[in-house]
C-alpha cells in the first residue's frame, strides 16, 4: 500500500509550439512540484482525421 499517487503534468494543447514555450511551461510545473509531464509536439491537429484520396 502507498500514501502516494504519481502523477504527471498535462493540458500543453494551451500553449505556443515552440522550443522556447515549451520550455516556459515545463519550468512552472516543475516549480509547483511535478516531477513528470507530458508533451503533445503536434497540437490540435490530432482531432483531425484525414482521408486519402
């Protein structure tokens, strides 16, 4: 049994694509006591279903 649950920071679809930006965000969580995240290089995009033609 633990007293503890890892868990890691999310949500970076809300942020600028960009080395510099990503970076910024992984900096704050990090401050606030995440020791792991989560980084989603291809943005909104992956909503999107493309067909072939």
């Amino acid at each position: 049994m633990t007293d503890r649950v890892p868990a890691y920071a999310n949500g970076w679809y809300a942020t600028e694509r960009t080395p510099e930006a990503d970076h910024a965000a992984a900096r704050e969580v990090v401050a606030r006591g995440y020791r792991a995240l989560k980084i989603d290089p291809f943005g909104n995009d992956r909503f999107e279903l493309w067909a072939e033609g």
